[in-house]
C-alpha cells in the first residue's frame, strides 16, 4: 500500500486516480489537511482510498496511520505552491514546505518507510544558464518556492547518504490539463484559489469575455523571445501521474542504486516536461483555437524573477523510467477546456 500526501490537490487527484485505475487490487492511503484541496476530487466510494484530514507534520496522527497500515512507499505531493505567496510570506513557506516536510520525514523513519516519491520543481534551477535544463543545471532559487523544494531535496540527499530514505525527485516544469476520461459526474482538473496557472486564466477570460476582470493579464512583450512572451513547458498532468507509477516501480526494484554519479546515494532527481516551449502568445492562440473564442488580455510590466524561457530536458527520465509525455499542447489545452466547462469545484 502507498501513501500519498497532498492527494486531494490538483496533481495529488489526478495521481491518485491514475495509480487506482492502474493499480485495482491495491489500497492507497490519501493524507491531506483540505487547506488547499477538494474533497470532491478523490472518489470516497472506493473501498481501496482511505483519506485522512490530517496535516502532515502533525507526528501523533501521521504515526497512528502508518501504524495502521502497512506502507511500503510515499508519495508526497503536499506543499504550498505559490512563487509570489512565497516572497510575501516566506515564513509560511518554511513552516509547511519544509518543518512540516522533516516532521513528516521522521514519521516515515519511525515507520521504518523508506522509499519516497518527492514533487520538486524546476523553480529549484532558478535563472536558467542555458535552456532546455537538464538535471547537472546548477540549482540558484530565485523566490523562497523554489528554495522550500530544494532544502527538501538537500534532506532527501543527505537521508539517503546513510540510507535511512531511497528517493526520486521529480522536478516538473508547469503542470497543466485535466484527466480527459472522466466518469460522468466525476470529473477532476485544475482549481486552485486564486488561479496563477496560465492555462486556466486564459480559458476562464476566453468563457467569461463579458467580464472585465476576468482579462488576463500578459506580463511582458519584450522578453528575448520569438514573440517577446514569456516561454514555458506545459506538461500534462496525466504524463505527471505516469511518471509517478514509473518511479515507484523504480524504487521497488533491485536494481534502484540512485544516481551514476552519486552512486553512494540511493536516489536520483528527474525533470519532468515535453522538451517544447509555448510562449503565453501560443498558449492564447491554442486557447482561442480550442474554445473557438477570443481570449482578451492586457498587456502589463514584467513580473520580476520571470525567466524568459523555461524549457525541460527529460532525456534522463526517458532513460530511467522509460517515460514519454504523451500529451501535446493542444490536447493539454483541450482537456483543461472540457474540464472547466463540467467544473464540478
Ligand atoms: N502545479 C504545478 O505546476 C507544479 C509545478 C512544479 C511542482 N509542483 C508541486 O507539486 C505539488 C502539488 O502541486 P498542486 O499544483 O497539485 O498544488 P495544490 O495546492 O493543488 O495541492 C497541494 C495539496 O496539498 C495539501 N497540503 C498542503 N500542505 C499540507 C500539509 N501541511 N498537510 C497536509 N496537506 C497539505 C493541500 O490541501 C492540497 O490539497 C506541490 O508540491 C508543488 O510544489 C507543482
């Protein structure tokens, strides 16, 4: 049986979903506090989800539900997830990204639970020296996110130095769509509060054309790009929840020695993307080519620690996991359309 934090959030869903449809005879224990999460997006009939309320660095509840099942792995997805959130209120980024994370982490020891599957990100890479990024980048953060992610992934090195964790880091670029199957009246996909995601903010101006607010805001033309917006790598949500199953596997089997060059440690970190860039010009275009409607913007200043392109190098997961994203921007974009117009929260 797996564990899996954060597992009523947007990736947290869609993982915990895909692992049940492709796991059936196993039993998956949900942790998620619901500060951020809906409860709506985890299917409570299935008799293989057991869901908790229950922060994750709270050690007498989290020791009580690994002392209730037998946990062979954890998936933890939990986090707070807001790059300009994080520059305001840094301290609420340290508090939950990473005491919550190391109070967490002893809980999986005490359990004697070694294997963990961590959501990193490519904000760990900061300003990017060349582009696409590969894993040997050099990690400068450049807004207190980023940073909460790579001290995780420091403690996740530094555990596995004396082999009391196995890990794999996956550092996703930007998470997007919705599960294209979805059984009627369970539909799941992308609802955070507020919106930041580029995707959603441009289906929801291109629905709502008659609202004001509701305009998207483009921050910036003049970035060294083809068109001057800014450049991102949409992966799919669903290709995520793939890579997910794939690492476990990974973790389980024998042969699991961590990285090459780190071969003392027993854990590795992947990037997770489609190795395309789409600027917010060609997001909007697709957006508008998808829905058939115009998405209206306002061209605003920059947003400063915006990087002009962000793009992935997955060859490395290619080769560990054996992975591939399967998902084009157009099918991303489709996905995410259909589910906002059946968004259920
Ligand atoms: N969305 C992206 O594009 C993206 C990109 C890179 C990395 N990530 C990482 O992926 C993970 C999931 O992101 P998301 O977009 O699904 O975020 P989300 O906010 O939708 O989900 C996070 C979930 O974790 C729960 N949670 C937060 N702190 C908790 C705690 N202390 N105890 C228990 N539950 C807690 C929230 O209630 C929520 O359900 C995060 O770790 C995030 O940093 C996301």
């Amino acid at each position: 049986m797996i564990l899996v934090t954060g597992a009523a959030g947007y990736i947290g869903s869609h993982f915990v979903r895909y692992y049940l449809k492709q796991n059936p005879d196993s039993g998956l224990v949900a942790v998620d506090n619901l500060g951020l999460g809906n409860v709506l997006s985890l299917d409570q009939t299935n008799p293989n989800l057991h869901l908790y309320k229950v922060s994750i660095g709270d050690r007498a509840a989290v020791d009580k539900i690994f002392a209730s099942h037998k946990i062979d792995a954890v998936v933890h997805f939990a986090a707070n997830a807001y790059v300009g959130e994080s520059q305001s209120k840094p301290f609420k980024y340290f508090e939950n990204n990473v005491c919550e994370t190391l109070r967490f982490l002893q809980s999986m020891q005490q359990a004697q639970v070694q294997k963990i599957v961590f959501s990193s990100t490519c904000a760990t890479y900061g300003n990017p020296c060349y582009v696409p990024i590969d894993e040997n980048h050099p990690q400068k953060p450049i807004n207190t996110y980023g940073s909460t992610k790579l001290m995780i992934e420091e403690a996740l090195r530094a555990l596995a130095l004396s082999v009391q964790v196995k890990y794999v880091c996956l550092r996703y670029f930007n998470a997007a769509g919705a599960d294209p199957d979805p059984t009627e009246g369970q539909e799941i996909g992308e609802s955070h509060e507020p919106e930041s995601h580029l995707i959603p903010l441009a289906l929801s101006a291109a629905l709502n054309s008659d609202k004001k607010n509701q305009r998207l805001k483009v921050f910036g033309d003049d970035y060294a790009t083809a068109d001057g917006t800014c450049v991102r790598d949409y992966i799919h949500v669903n290709d995520l929840a793939e890579a997910h199953c794939l690492a476990l596997k990974l973790l389980n089997s024998d042969s699991f020695s961590g990285d090459v060059e780190e071969s003392n440690r027993l854990g590795l970190a992947l990037n997770l993307g489609t190795a395309h860039g789409a600027s917010v010009k060609e997001v909007i275009a697709a957006v508008e080519s998808v829905t058939g409607k115009a998405v209206p913007y306002d061209l605003v200043a920059r947003r400063p620690g915006d990087p002009p392109s962000l793009v992935a190098d997955y060859t490395k997961a290619a080769q560990v996991l054996g992975w591939q994203p399967k998902f084009d921007l157009r099918q991303t974009v489709e996905s995410a359309y259909n589910w906002e117009l059946k968004r259920r929260y």
